[in-house]
C-alpha cells in the first residue's frame, strides 16, 4: 500500500475527531436526556373523616319516627344540609355521620347556639321563668305555668334538648342519650309535668297551673 500523504493523514485524522465529536455528542444526548417536567398540580390532600353514630333509639329525641323510615330521613336531612361530608342509615336504623373535624367543631358551635336561642327565648317570656339543667345534659327541671307561649315552650321544650342530644353525639360520647325533664310551676315549685325528650311531645300548658 502507498504511503499516505501528509494532507490526506491531517483530513482522516479530522474527519475521526469529527465523527468521534458526533458519536460522543450522540450518546450524551439519548443517555442524558433530561424528562419533560409535569407540571400538572398535585392534587390536595383530603382531610381526615371519622364517623359519629347517631342510635336508632335516638331518633324520635330529633323529632323523627323511631323506625327505619325516620333514620333514612334524618340521614338525607343531615346529608342535604351540607354540614357534613356524608350521613347515611344503617340496617339496623342508627344514622352514621361522616364528618371533618372542622365540620364537627362547626356543628358543636351550631349546637350551642341552638341552645342558647332556646333559653334565650323562654326566659324573655317571664321573669319568673327559670331552668336548670345538669351537667351531661340528660336532666332539665323548668319552672314556667300555663301562660307560658308555643314558642318560648318550643324553645325550652324542644330546642334546648335537641341542642343538647346532637352535642352529646359531637363531643364522642356514644349510647342512645335522652333527657329526662320536669316541669314545676313557677310559683308554688309544685311538679306539674315530666316526660323525656324521646317522647318527642309538647307539653299541655294548660296544666302547668296560674
């Protein structure tokens, strides 16, 4: 074989280099390629839930019938009301709630204003109207007489206990609650009146005496 000429060994050896340069750039660039970035956001994290149980016994304490119709509604109720994240009716006819903890603290709010309505609005009728509840909310004992008002009786009679039975269930105490009230006449202290709040019942004012 001829010997190569000077010029045609400085072409080769840079057309090597060249191709070296390319293979190299080549490589680097399907080994290296850096991934397109998502730039979808992440979505955020749900916030934790737990369940409150509301007894099937306890239905007819919230003014619905003690039977699997009044939990299906009282479930579709809650649920409607769009204070919790969910609320359905089991088998056995307890409604379970399914709720944050903000939702919860929210709700126990709502039950003290409730409440505080309530009384409010029976001690506005008469000064000398008084109440005494004990400290779980199970026992109420009202001194009132037979000119106390529909409403100021609906609000001591029915509000306050509703109030009370829908915060004993918020605050994580479980077990069919109910409450246990007695009327005395305002004046002479004599009992005129007993029932428990699941009798679901108003109360005839008429003998509650003068």
């Amino acid at each position: 074989m001829a010997p190569r000429h000077p010029q045609q060994k400085s072409r080769l050896r840079a057309a090597t280099t060249l191709l070296m340069a390319l293979l190299t750039m080549l490589f680097a660039t399907a080994c290296g390629t850096t991934p397109k970035t998502d730039t979808t956001p992440a979505p955020k994290p749900q916030p934790k839930t737990e369940k409150i149980t509301y007894p099937a016994q306890s239905m007819r304490s919230f003014g619905y019938s003690n039977d699997a119709r009044g939990s299906r509604k009282a479930a579709k109720d809650l649920k409607d009301s769009g204070d919790f994240t969910d609320a359905y009716a089991t088998k056995n006819g307890d409604v379970i709630i399914i709720t944050t903890e903000k939702q919860r603290q929210t709700k126990i709010k709502k039950n003290n204003e409730w409440i505080a309505n309530g009384e409010r609005t029976f001690r506005k009728s008469n000064p000398d109207y008084r109440y005494q509840i004990n400290q779980d909310g199970t026992a109420m004992t009202v001194w009132t007489d037979r000119h106390l008002s529909p409403k100021s009786s609906s609000g001591i009679f029915l509000l306050v206990p509703i109030g009370y039975g829908s915060k004993f269930y918020m605050t994580g105490h479980t077990g069919p609650w109910d409450m246990d009230i007695t009327i005395r006449n305002s004046h002479t202290s004599q009992q005129v009146g007993h029932f428990k709040a699941s009798q679901n019942i108003n109360p005839d004012m008429n003998t509650f005496g003068d």
